[in-house]
C-alpha cells in the first residue's frame, strides 16, 4: 500500500459526497481506502445533490466529489485518484472505461431498472441519504426518474443496442486480460485494476463490501437478468469478483 499524499489529514478530513451505488463513486471510494486516507462519506439523493454541490462553488454539478481539508475541490474519480497518488495506472485503459464501458454500462443498467416500479432501484438510491433529501426523492420519484432517463439517455427501447455495446466491451476486456494476466499494470494491485473492477462492479455484482450492501435490494427486470446471467461466466466479470476479494478492503 502506498504512501497517502502529505496533504491528506491536514485540517479537517476530506469529505466524500457520493450517489452510494454509482460504479465511478465506487472508483473514488476505494481509492481512499486503498491509500489509508481517513475521510468522511455523505450520501446525496439523486436531484438535490445539485444544490450540495452547486453551494459549494463547484464549476459541475456531478460527483465524485471530494472537499479538503483547506476547502479547496477535487472532483470527479479520476481527478479524485490522481489526488490520492496511487500508481500503477495504464491511461489508455482506464480512459476507456471511463469515457466509453462504464456510461454504457450505466445507460443500459438504467435502462432497465429506471421503467420497473418493482426494480427496487428507487430506495437503493435514495438509502443512506438525509431524512429531508430522501423525502423529497420518494414524493418526486415519478418526475426524476422521466429526468434521469433523460439524461442518460436510458430508454427501454434501446436495451437490444446497449446489450449489444455492451457485451463487444467485455470482448475487448477479456483480450486485455488475456494480454495482461491477473494485473493490468506490472505485478501487483495499482490504479489501472482498481479502475476496471469498480467500473464494471455492477455488472459483476461481487459479493464484497461495500459493493454488497450499496446494490442490496436491487431487483434486476426480465430485461436484463439472462444477460447479467449469461455475461456472469465471462473471464473479464470472473476477474473483476477476484479482485475484489482481494483487495477490497473497506477501512
């Protein structure tokens, strides 16, 4: 384990704010725990966590999002990870997964469980958050759903394309790791695997904390799950469940 930044318990501990079940929030997590930094999580209801952030003078409204100690932002995962130091990171992978599998990953999970009242995705979100916060999230949950089906796109119409996008990213991951071997940089855990296997951890679904409890009441639609079934014995999912047994440690 690597040596956390000398700023890193200056001042005040650094506050996380998350939407809990999101992979890239997951990314940022992990990395911190990773790296021994000592920091404080908020969860943030899905819509008010725009006036969260947007108080706190940040130039975009998504999260990750990580306050210092000396006030200053470091927002999103992969600024959130640079901040840590933690190495072992390969720029052209994680770019990919971050900008391309893991938005289509997201579109396609959502596309699914958004339209399903029996989903269970409603509470899995709003968990966790202020009492006031997740109120407000059950009373408006007919309209933001419509908005965050919008916003990604996440339409059930469009579930055959993303099935299919999706599954040509796990080709391109498998022949990655047959590559690569057990780490995608070098001989050891780094930057680049904890990238790929929090990225894809929805997919995954390891039976890991945090992991386990942020997805627990997830009821996955007749949409999704012979794909998530069938996608389960992939090398690429197999290899993201060993790699959270071990090394994710929640601290």
């Amino acid at each position: 384990m690597a040596d956390a930044p000398r700023t890193a318990h200056e001042g005040r501990r650094p506050l996380l704010l998350t939407l809990a079940p999101s992979h890239y929030c997951e990314r940022a997590r992990w990395a911190l725990d990773a790296q021994a930094i000592v920091y404080v999580e908020e969860r943030l209801a899905p819509g008010t966590h725009l006036l969260r952030v947007k108080r706190l003078g940040a130039s975009a409204t998504s999260l990750p999002l990580l306050l210092l100690g000396d006030g200053s932002l470091c927002q999103g995962s992969d600024r959130i990870l640079d901040w840590t130091g933690l190495p072992g990171g390969d720029p052209e992978i994680e770019r990919r997964l971050e900008q391309k599998t893991a938005p289509l990953i997201r579109q396609c999970l959502y596309a699914g469980l958004l339209p399903d009242p029996r989903s269970g995705i409603r509470d899995v979100l709003l968990r966790g958050t202020r009492k006031r916060d997740a109120t407000i999230g059950w009373l408006t949950w007919p309209l933001l759903r419509r908005i965050m089906a919008a916003g990604m796109n996440a339409r059930p119409h469009l579930l055959p394309d993303l099935i299919a996008q999706v599954d040509s990213e796990f080709d391109w991951f498998d022949r990655v790791l047959a590559e690569r071997g057990d780490y995608l940089v070098g001989r050891k855990f780094g930057r680049a695997d904890l990238t790929a296997a929090s990225l894809l951890a929805p997919v995954a679904v390891p039976q890991v904390e945090p992991v386990k409890s942020l997805s627990a009441g997830i009821r996955w639609p007749r949409s999704l799950a012979p794909f998530l079934a069938k996608w389960s014995d992939r090398p690429t999912l197999k290899w993201v469940r060993h790699v959270y047994e071990a090394h994710r440690a929640p601290l």
